[in-house]
C-alpha cells in the first residue's frame, strides 16, 4: 500500500469542471466563478490547486498576457491563461452545468 496523501482532489475536480465550460481562462476569472457555485475557497486555495494541477498535468498553461494599467502593485500585470490538459476528466456536474445554463439566458 502507497502512503501519504492521494492525488485527487475536490477542488482541482470543480476546476476541470468550470473550465470544461470556460474553454480557457485566468485564475482570477477562474476564482470568480468558483466562489458562485461553492462559495467555501480562498483565491491563495485556487492559485495552489491550479499550479498543482499544472504539474500533475490536469491543467496547462494556453497564454500569458500583460496589461498594463493602474494597479496597486504597479503599472502591469500578468494574467496567466488555464485550459484544459491531457489528464483532465470533466464529469459536467449538474451545479455547474446549471450556473452556465443560467449564465447563457
């Protein structure tokens, strides 16, 4: 038997699932979306599992955009675009299926 923790988790599963319907996105649009349908995640959880995804290859990385503007950190900043990976598996659960049905109308 293996030890330590398994790989799964819930919060990287609800991921796929949202950008199953997204196509491609930002973590920050990503968290947005996340925390209308299960309100219980902080944006530091969310950028954690979308790096752990990254290397467990679930998600890739599909761009990287500057924009520039007025931030509080500076002038620029950088968003970081998620798809889907070769790993990934969606499900399309019905709550998020739902909220981008909802969405749509």
């Amino acid at each position: 038997m293996k030890r330590g923790r398994k790989p799964g988790s819930v919060i990287r599963d609800n991921i796929v699932e949202i950008l199953y319907f997204l196509g491609d996105a930002y973590g920050y649009q990503i968290f947005k979306v996340y925390k209308e349908i299960f309100p219980l995640v902080t944006l530091r959880v969310m950028y954690y599992h979308l790096a752990k995804g990254k290397d467990l290859g679930i998600f890739e990385v599909s761009e990287i955009k500057k924009t520039s503007g007025e931030y509080s950190w500076g002038p620029e900043t950088e968003r970081v675009f998620y798809k889907l990976g070769s790993k990934a598996e969606p499900k399309i659960k019905a709550e998020v299926k739902a909220y981008f049905d909802k969405k749509k109308n």
